[in-house]
C-alpha cells in the first residue's frame, strides 16, 4: 500500500539524535534553542517557542492570548479537531464559518458573518498547504480589533505574495508529527514577532515556571517561581536535533512536493470526474496534502465506495476532514448539526486526499494516476 503520508529519515538524521542521546542534556539542552533559531530564521519570525506537539502549540497560542471562559474564536469548518479544541482547552466558544468551495480555504465573508462582541480571534488554516487569503484576513481582523492566528500546520514553506508563511499572522503554529514536512516524532511550533507573547509561552509549556534551569544554575539558587499555570510542554533535545537535521532538507522536499504535484494536475486535467483543488495565483503552496474532489454524481458512486476502490488498487488514501463541528464532541457540548456549514459538508462527501510525501517516487505516482484512472474513467 503506497500511503498517503510518512516521514523521509537518512542516516544523517540518525546520527544527530544519537550524538544528543550521548551528550548530558536529553530535555531542554541546547539544541532547542538552536532549532528555535533556525526555524524563526527559515520563516522569517523573530521569535519561535519549540512545544511538545502541534496541540500544545495551539493550546500556548490561545493561553498567550488571553482565551478564556465566553470568548468565541472564529475556526474553519474543515480542519483537524484540534484548530477548534484548542479554544475548548481555554473554556472558550469555537464559532464554525464555511470555506470556499473550490479551494476548502476559510472564507473571509463567511468569517465577517460570524463576528460578534464576544469574538476575540480568527483561526486561518492554511489547508493542505495553501495560504489563507491574509490581505482580506487582517484587514477584518483589524477593523475588529481581533488577533490573527495562522495554523500553519500544513504549510511549512508555503509563501503568500511575498510573504513566508509563519510570519504573517500573530501567531503561528506548526506541527512535526510524522506525516507533515519535517518530523520531530511529536513536537510543536510556534513563530511571532511578539516578544511579551513568547515569554509567556515559555512559562506555559514549563509549567508556569518563570525560570528553567539553566537560569537557576546561573544564579546559584534552588529558588523559583510559578507565576501562571502551566503544563509539561516541552519537547527534548534528541526530537529538536531530528528537526534541526530534517530543516536542512526542507527546500528540497518542497521543490520535490511541487513537482509531484504538477505531474498529478497534468494526469487528472483530462478527467472529468476528478478536481484537484483550485490554487490561487498569488500563492506558493507548499503540499502537505494533494487533495481532488471527485465527482460522485457523475459517476453515480459516493465517496466511501470510491476511497474502498482506491484502496483495492493499494493507494492509501485518506479523507481531510470531517467538518469539526459534525464530531460527536461537538455536537453534544456546543449543540452544533448538519447545515451550519453547508459548503463544508458537500465538499467533504467528495474529497480523497492522495498520496503525497517527501520520499514518494516518480514511478509510485504513476500507480497512483493509474487506479485514479481505473475508478474514475
Ligand atoms: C497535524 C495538525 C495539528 C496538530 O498537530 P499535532 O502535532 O499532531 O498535535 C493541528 N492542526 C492541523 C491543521 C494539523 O494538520
């Protein structure tokens, strides 16, 4: 089965975490500081706060900003659970807008729609890869005095007009579980230019403690402080050597995600019943996930026998996502159904996501033309 994701690791990567598995420092050692550095330095971030995984990244964003009990925060409808959870965790309200059809990207007009005075922030998902439209995003946001914070959990590398992704919004998260572009095993991201919101996550993934070690020893003292609550956030210094050594590969994986890409959108632009996603002109996606909607009218077939097809021709498909809201979770505590996002919901009964990864080949992509062929034709 060719799958739809999986991390690319090289003896080089082996030999950084075994020299960190040799040195004294296993957790909060040097090289957290130094991914942190070159990571903020790849973005173009002044600041980034390495977290245990792309959650606790979430989780420190809505902390820093002040998310509490009553506070809505605008999510995308379609999005992994946890863009929405992670208001949940502050006892705040996710509020659901719909995407747009063609590109399943937050829709700024439905955003607008959702506002109210209780709204505090927008949560954009840069989904699949794609930035969000962020010149229309901020201009709302600012009108309404709300924080901008990107999920860029997809889109490492991604560019919108210029601008690298992870330093547009005010807060920016990013994952390294293994199915994204670089991979930590677990581990978390966070960039700003906000330096007042980078101390404060530091406390909040140490517990709420105002100093970590290295600044006790400094000082010769056994004595420290909690000064917020906080929890064990922090990712180790073996997960950070991975990522240091997997970031020098980043642009050539890119260039190789960029180019599968082109060669699916060139296989699939003569078959009716197969639509990959729309790409703006003014953006450089970055690929995390190739996503085609098919069309089960035409083929007189829905989604679930489709993906069962697919994998029966040994391509591991996947679906991104269930709207969030339709989850049971969310419909018991928040009362959320069907309706409330309806371009969501059509979207999600024809989209397949395909196989797409760093160390994905040439000739596995030819299989994976071929069965869409098969199904689809
Ligand atoms: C992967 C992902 C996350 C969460 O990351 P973890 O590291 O698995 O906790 C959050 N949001 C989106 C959109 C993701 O794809």
């Amino acid at each position: 089965m060719i799958p739809y994701g999986r991390q690319l690791i090289d003896d080089e990567d082996i030999k950084c975490v075994i020299d960190v598995l040799q040195s004294d420092w296993l957790t909060t050692g040097p090289k957290i500081a130094e991914f942190e550095k070159e990571f903020a330095k790849s973005v173009g971030a002044k600041y980034a706060v390495a977290v245990s995984s792309g959650t606790a990244a979430l989780h420190a964003a809505m902390h820093a900003i002040g998310i509490k009990k009553n506070d809505e925060v605008i999510v995308p409808a379609i999005s992994f659970a946890v863009s929405a959870n992670c208001v949940v965790f502050q006892g705040g309200r996710p509020v659901f807008a719909d995407v747009e059809a063609d590109t399943l990207l937050l829709n700024p007009a439905e955003v607008e729609k959702k506002i109210t005075n209780n709204t505090k922030a927008i949560i954009a998902v840069d989904y699949a890869g794609q930035p969000c439209d962020y010149d229309k995003l901020r201009d709302i946001a600012k009108k309404n005095n709300l924080l901008l914070i990107d999920d860029a959990c997809h889109a490492l590398g991604a560019v919108y007009k210029n601008c690298r992704v992870g330093s547009i919004a005010d807060l920016n998260i990013f994952s390294f579980h293994p199915v994204k572009h670089i991979t930590c095993g677990e581990g978390g991201m966070i960039t700003t230019d906000d330096s007042a919101y980078a101390k404060k996550m530091r406390i909040f993934r140490n517990h709420g403690i105002a100093t970590d070690h290295h600044q006790r020893q400094a000082q010769g003292s056994w004595y420290y402080e909690m000064v917020d609550l906080g929890y064990n956030y922090r990712i180790t210094d073996f997960q950070c050597a991975l990522g240091l050594s997997q970031l020098l590969k980043l642009p050539d994986w890119l260039v190789h995600r960029r180019e599968i890409a082109a060669y699916y959108d060139e296989s699939f632009s003569g078959i009716e019943a197969v639509t990959p996603l729309t790409v703006k002109n003014y953006v450089e996606h970055a690929y995390h996930l190739y996503v085609v909607k098919f069309d089960t009218k035409k083929m007189n077939r829905d989604r679930k026998d489709i993906f069962h097809s697919l994998r029966e021709e040994g391509i591991g498909v996947n679906v991104h996502y269930i709207p969030i809201y339709l989850h049971p979770f969310y419909q018991k505590t928040f009362g959320t159904n069907r309706g409330l996002c309806p371009i969501a919901e059509a979207a999600y009964d024809q989209i397949i996501s395909l196989p797409m990864y760093n160390g994905l080949s040439q000739g596995d992509a030819e299989k994976v033309v071929k069965a869409v062929k098969k199904v689809a034709l």
